[in-house]
C-alpha cells in the first residue's frame, strides 16, 4: 500500500510561484510513473504533467508547457512540481497519482495504483 500526500499549495498573485510536493510512504516509489493533475470548480480533471520512474521522460499539457517543471527524488519518495509564471486559470485542486504501469498514462479516468488527497492552488488576477 502506497499513500501520497501533497503539500505546497496556497494563494499567489498572478505571475507568482509555487512547489508542490507530493511525498509518498513505502519502499517502492521508484517503480511508480508519478503524475499531477488538476482539477478546477465546475470542470474535470486535467492532466498536468508525469515523470518517468528513473525521470528519464517527462510529459506536460500544453497550457503549462515552459512554466511548469516536474521532478522527482526516488530517495525522498517524493515528486515535485515547480509552477512558475502562475495564472489566474491555474487555479484548482491539484492531486498526483501513481501508477505502475509501463508506459505514461495521460487520462485522468485511467485506474491509477493510488491518488493523493490533492492541494488547492490558489491565483489571484
């Protein structure tokens, strides 16, 4: 059993930055391809981002693409997510999943191992 836990979230003004951290208990992190996603009121869940295991690969949507870095440390367990140049549509609950599969899954609806609890982010105009 994996747990995952997010933190960093908060309330910034436009153009501002934030790092989410999405810490995960056990022994096996590194067999787990880490994904963020996101989720705004009213809307569905939206990919964000992934990272391979070894963080040899990683995959953005296109509205974050040059304004978003994702990262892990497998002898943290955890995997990061750098958001700069933040926007008011950014706005949401943002959550990581992993997923033990062979290849990067992109599809919120896709039956990943485990989900985090998510953590809201916040931007003001």
């Amino acid at each position: 059993q994996v747990q995952l836990v997010e933190s960093g979230g908060g309330l910034v003004q436009a153009g501002g930055s934030l790092r989410l951290s999405c810490a995960a208990s056990g022994r096996t992190f590194s067999r787990y391809t880490m994904s963020w996603f996101r989720q705004a009121p009213g809307k569905e869940r939206e990919f964000v981002s992934a990272i391979s295991r070894s963080a040899s690969s990683t995959y953005y949507a296109e509205s974050v693409k040059g304004r978003f870095t994702i990262s892990r440390d497998n002898a943290k367990n955890t995997v990061y997510l750098q958001m700069n140049s933040l926007k008011p549509e950014d706005t949401a609950v943002y959550y990581c999943a992993a997923d033990s599969g062979l290849t990067i899954q992109t599809n919120p609806l896709y039956d990943y191992d485990y989900w985090g609890q998510g953590t809201q982010v916040t931007v003001s105009s």
